[in-house]
C-alpha cells in the first residue's frame, strides 16, 4: 500500500527521485516501451481492430493498468516512488510549480516549441525521443497555445462530467454526448468546446501531448494520474453506479468485439475491467 500525492505538494527530495527514477527508466529503454504500447493501442473509431484504451469504455481501467505498470517500473529503480497528481483545475497556469526547473520544466521556445528547460529538455542529453509520431527527437510544449489560446478545465466543466450518473452509453465511442466516461475523456463534436477535461488537458499542453505518443513528455503520468482519482472519486460520488457494458455486446451490435464489456480482457495484458474497478488494496491517493 502506497500514496500518490498531489504533485503540489512534493518535497523537493521527492521531486528529484521522481525525476530520477524516470530517467532512469529512460536510459534502461523501458520508457520508450511504455510510449510505444501507448502507440499501438491508440486506434480511433474509425479504424479496424479492438479499442481497449482510447474512445472506449475501457479507457479508465486500461489506464489505471498501465500507470501501474509504469510505476511498478519506477519503483524498481526507487522503491519509493509513486505517480505524483495533477489537479489542473487548481494548478491551472504555465507559472504552476509543476512545470519549475528542478521537476518537470517549462514550455517550449517560439517557433519550433523545443522546451529548453528542466531534466527533459533534449539539450541536457537524456531525453531523446524516439518511435513517436513525429521525426523530432526533441520534446516539444505550447502551454496554454498562446497563438489562440485555450484554458485548462475549469471546476464546473468537470463537474459536469463527475455529475453524471451513468458511466458509459452506446455507441460507446467517441461520439456518445451522455456517460461519464466521454464527458471526461472529452470527445465532442463542435467548436472550441471540442476538447473536454482529458483532452483539453492534452491540448493545453500541446506538442507530443497531441497525440498517440503523449507519453513521450512525462506530465502524462501525472495527468493520468489525476484522472485515475477522478474515476475513483465518480465510484464514490455514484455508489450505484456500474461499469458499462456489464456484458458482451451482441453479435449484430457494430461494436461487438471492439469495446470491452465488464469480463472481457484487454490487451496487452489480458486483464478484464472487473479487476480494476478498485485500487484501493494497492494505493491511495492523498486528498
Ligand atoms: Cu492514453
């Protein structure tokens, strides 16, 4: 049993292991294992094969499971270290700490959006990119897109997805306008208003947080993170609530064997939603 804090209120030590341990990961190759796993699962709506992470009601335990993949390998290198949170309802401006020099650095430079700054700028020699979707090697942010700007998610946007009291609804895709699971995950059509609270979180950031391999800048850990404790707190606020679909989609339902119901497994690691709807055996987040 372990805690994941808010990143807020990290001490400077554990800052640096944080840090450390992720760059650690990095040197081992493991990292980009992680960016690359992210990749292969990213298929969109409109694309063949089964959707276990993305535009699926399977998005919040297929992320639970790979944060924790992530952190068991963090912790590996530092027993120690957990995945810090961020709340980007209250840390909600480039001038937050979490993107200061001694943790995860700041915004990328005019033109080509290379951040310069902190332990993952390209020019410290340790964070390479590789196998992302783009050919730059460097790590690249635009936070807040000041050439047209847009506002992380405020409290009333999330509540408008935390108070909803059904978890997902057919299609069961990027287009479902009700259910918890894409008021949060934030696909809509139309407008500025397109990106809701998780996406608009990746579209704040900008730059390979854009795309399939966000993973390749480290603030996706502590983004997910947060949304893993929203999920949790939407099962408290929802006691009656259920994942949904509770069973396997019908033979002539379009999205029969694209979507996970409740008990079927998803890839790659062949564990089924049911295993993830409480993580509270295993850690806790700090409130
Ligand atoms: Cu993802």
């Amino acid at each position: 049993m372990y805690t994941r804090k808010n990143q807020r209120n990290l001490t400077s030590a554990e800052r640096r292991r944080f840090v450390s341990a992720v760059l650690a990961l990095k040197r081992s190759g493991e990292y980009d294992e992680f960016v690359r796993t992210h990749i292969a699962h990213y298929v969109a709506d409109g694309e063949d094969g089964p959707r276990a992470a993305h535009m699926t009601p399977s998005f919040f335990p297929w992320h639970r499971r790979f944060l924790l993949e992530f952190e068991r390998a963090l912790q590996r290198v530092d027993p120690a270290v957990t995945v810090p949170y961020w709340d980007w309802t209250a840390d909600n401006t480039p001038a937050a700490a979490l993107w200061s020099e001694d943790f995860l650095g700041g915004t990328g430079r005019a033109g080509d959006l290379k951040v310069m700054t902190g332990p993952f700028a390209h020019d410290t020699g340790h964070w390479t990119i590789r196998g992302g979707v783009t050919d730059r090697p460097y790590l690249m942010r635009d936070l807040g897109r000041p050439s047209a700007p847009i506002a992380l998610p405020t409290r009333d946007e999330l509540a408008w997805a935390m108070n909803e009291p059904v978890y997902d609804a057919a299609p069961w895709d990027s287009t479902v306008t009700s259910g918890f699971r894409n008021r949060l995950e934030g696909w809509m059509s139309g407008g500025v208003e397109r990106w809701r609270n998780h996406n608009r979180v990746h579209r704040w950031v900008g730059g390979q947080m854009l795309g399939a391999a966000s993973p390749s800048d480290p603030v996706f850990w502590l983004h997910h993170s947060f949304v893993d404790l929203l999920w949790d707190r939407w099962q408290r606020m929802h006691p009656d609530a259920v994942y949904l679909p509770r069973t396997r989609l019908g033979r002539g339902d379009p999205q029969s064997g694209r979507v996970m119901s409740l008990e079927e497994p998803m890839p790659p690691w062949h564990v089924k939603p049911s295993e993830l709807l409480d993580h509270r055996n295993l850690y806790r987040y700090e409130v």
